[in-house]
C-alpha cells in the first residue's frame, strides 16, 4: 500500500482587518490553532492563484470592507491507503475534524 501527500484547499474568513498580510497571516495563525491538537502534521500555506494575464502567480486573498477571504493550502500525507481517492477521504477526514464548518476541496493527491 503506498503513501500519498493529498493538498486540500480550504476558504477562509477572517473579520476586522486592516491589510492583505494581517488577513494572511491571522488565517494561517487561527487554522493552525485549530488543527495543533489533533493534526498537527498538516502544513498550512497561503493559497496561490495562476494570474490569466502573466502565467505569474497572485495571492489568494482579497480584502473588501475590512472583511478578508483567504484561501489556503493544507498539505497532508498518508500512509499505506488503498488508492488516491482513500487518502483523499481519509485527509478531508482528519482535516474536517479539526476545521468544522469550513469549506474544504481536494487541490491535488500524489503518490510518495
């Protein structure tokens, strides 16, 4: 049975901001927090977009009226699942647990 890295993509909101950088960081500060006690092996990063312009890569956060949407990127491995989609339930799972009522999606599973 091998082992997968499954990337989940999960929205974030975050109240009372002043900059792109706080929301950022207060949005990986606050996922953090809630997955330490029972996953803490999952790697929070700030999302990133493909820009439809440049083929660069953008941010993916927007602040409007104080009131911030980030969206993150939270990579997890598995070990020994029976296939792709196993190690993809088994981390929305785990990561689901910890992140009640926020939205997740599977970005990205690769097998190690």
């Amino acid at each position: 049975m091998p082992d997968y890295l499954v990337v989940l993509e999960s929205a974030w909101i975050i109240k009372d901001v002043k900059s792109l950088d706080d929301a950022v960081g207060i949005a990986i500060s606050e996922a953090g927090k809630r997955l330490n006690p029972t996953a803490k092996y999952v790697e929070i990063e700030a999302g990133m977009l493909a820009c439809p312009f440049c083929d660069g890569e953008l941010n993916s956060a927007l602040v409007v009226a104080n009131t911030a949407l980030v969206g993150l990127q939270l990579e997890m491995k598995v070990f020994r699942a029976e296939s792709p989609d196993h190690a993809a339930k088994i981390a929305r799972s785990v990561i689901g647990k910890a992140l009640r009522d926020v939205p997740l999606q599977v970005k990205d599973v690769c097998e190690l």
